[in-house]
C-alpha cells in the first residue's frame, strides 16, 4: 500500500504498519523519504517504542524521541544520506551512513548538519525490521555545535 499523504513516496510502502525491509537501499530509501516528509509522527513510526535516539544530541526514547521529531521535522529539513556498510546478522542489522541535512537556522540562514551515523534495526515478531539505535554523530552544524 503506498502512502496517503500529501507526500509521494517512490518506495512503496504502508505507513500504518512501516517496514525498514532487511534490504539497506530500499531501507535507506524509506528512512530518507520519510524525514523528507516533515510528518514527525511517521517518521517516529519507523523506530521501536524503546529506540534510543541522539540526533537531538542528546539519548531520547519515548515520547521524548516523538516530541523532539515532530519539533525539528516541522521546518521540513532535507536529508541526504548513503549507505557506507551494513551488515545483518539473524534479527539485528548494523548499518553505517554519511548523512547531510538542509534545514534553516533560528535567524533564518541555511544549516547544513553533516556527519556520520550508525543504525541497529532490529526485525520485529512480525517480520518488520525498525529503528532500535540511531545515533547520527554531527560533524558541522547546530548539533556539532
């Protein structure tokens, strides 16, 4: 099912039930599409309730995690990643990416976060695989700062 959002997603997907998939360029895909979307709430979806995420620069899980997406992903910053190694062993996938994102600052003037980060996903009872650890390192930017 693709998505109903006003979004477009190339990837097909259903984002009732998101699905990383075990395969890295179609997961890499979703996950960009996704943050792309600005919809916070999705893109929360995509991790397990008890993911750890320090993209704020800071560990958050929960309903912390989900504040700090929907804030940051309302300005509809843009998100450029590739995939530099990933390695699957049963249910659990390490993923290594360079990321670069394009959002404006506070006063207005373009910020480019940029750096690397690695991923543990972790396949669900279902079969679906999601976001457990996501730990972006920022090299230049806000987050850097």
């Amino acid at each position: 099912m693709s998505a109903t959002s006003a979004t477009s997603f190339t990837v097909d997907f259903d984002p009732a039930r998101p699905d990383l998939t075990a395969d890295t360029d179609t997961q890499n895909e979703i996950f960009i599409q996704v943050f792309n979307s600005g919809d916070g709430a999705l893109f929360n979806s995509l991790y397990l309730d008890d993911s750890i995420s320090n993209f704020s620069g800071e560990p958050l899980t929960g309903e912390a995690r989900l504040t700090f997406f929907k804030e940051f992903l309302a300005a509809k910053p843009t998100l450029k990643a590739t995939v530099t190694h990933s390695y699957v062993a049963g249910d659990v996938a390490l993923i290594g990416v360079e990321y670069a994102i394009d959002s404006t600052g506070p006063d207005g003037e373009p910020v480019r976060l940029e750096g690397n980060c690695t991923d543990v996903l972790r396949r669900t009872e279902d079969g679906r695989w999601l976001m457990a650890i996501d730990r972006p390192v920022a090299s230049s930017g806000l987050v850097a700062d």
